[in-house]
C-alpha cells in the first residue's frame, strides 16, 4: 500500500473514533446536544419550533417577540411591539433588552426565516440564562409579514419568482 493510502486509512480511523467518541460523550451528558429541534403546536417544551399559526396564537395571548435581524432590517419592519436583540450583541445586550421581563413569560425569538439561525442562536442563550418558555418562529420576519399580521415598519419584499442564474 501506498503512503498515500496508509496515511488516507490513519485519517479515516482517526475521525471515525473521534466521532463515535463524541457521540457516546453526548449521549451520556445528562443534557446532552439535541440532534433536531421540534415543530410544536402546544405550549409545552422550551426552545421549540414554531408555525405561523402558533406564533400568532401565542401573539395574541401577549407572548413577547424577540427580533434577532440587524439593526436596519429591524428598524425597516418587524413584528408590531417586537424587543430588538441581534444576535451579535446577545451576550452583552440581553440583560438591558430584557430587563423587565419575566423569566416564566413565553418569548418567541424570530429572523428572517429560512436559512436564518440568528433566532437560534438568541433562543439557546436565553434557555441557559434561565428563561423558561423559548420559542423559536421557523417563518420569520417574511411569513409574518406575508399573513398580514400586526407590524411596525414596511413589510418584507416579496421573494423572488426565480432566481438569475449564476
């Protein structure tokens, strides 16, 4: 065999131990790493996804929601009554941003949808700040917006017909 090879299997070993190594440590942590987040339609659970529906019913009943987009994009539209914390900042911004809200209260953290993690990242650090009912909105600033339900600010464009190819 070549050194190539033998250098190719070494490598493969490594990572293939690696792996199994890390998934045994996670699976015996007593609060290990979820694997996938769950859409829910209920109000139980922390850091759960949610559908449009369920946002609005949980705006409705006086949830708070948590804008994590940038400071422009905020100020251009977002959710009416909506706390703005981008996810950038989060560490140093969330005690003023939150200052009087309850730890009990449901707060449902949104972005802009799709391929947007910013709303993931500010849900997972205030689950371990001690916030007991996290929520994250999957649709986002453009679903929202695209329901016609309650906004400050413009609307979100419209997405695309098509895409230019490249």
């Amino acid at each position: 065999m070549s050194r190539t090879g033998r250098i190719l299997i070494s490598a493969a070993i490594i990572v293939g131990a690696s792996a199994l190594w890390a998934l045994a440590f996670n699976a015996w942590r007593p609060k290990g790493v979820a694997w996938v987040r769950e859409t829910v339609s209920d109000q139980s659970g922390v850091g759960k996804m949610l559908t449009l529906p369920r946002a609005k019913q949980l705006f409705d009943t006086g949830a708070l929601f948590v804008d994590t987009r940038t400071d422009d994009e905020f100020a251009a539209g977002h959710i009416r009554g909506a706390l703005h914390l981008y996810y950038a900042h989060v560490e140093a911004e969330w005690q003023r941003a939150l200052a009087n809200v309850d730890f009990d209260q449901p707060i449902v953290c949104y972005c802009s949808g799709g391929g947007c993690n910013s709303s993931l990242i500010v849900a997972d650090f205030l689950e371990r700040q001690g916030f007991g009912k996290v929520y994250v909105f999957e649709g986002g600033w453009p679903a929202w917006s695209a329901a016609g339900y309650p906004l400050q600010g413009l609307p979100a464009p419209p997405p695309p017909l098509y895409r230019e190819a490249q």
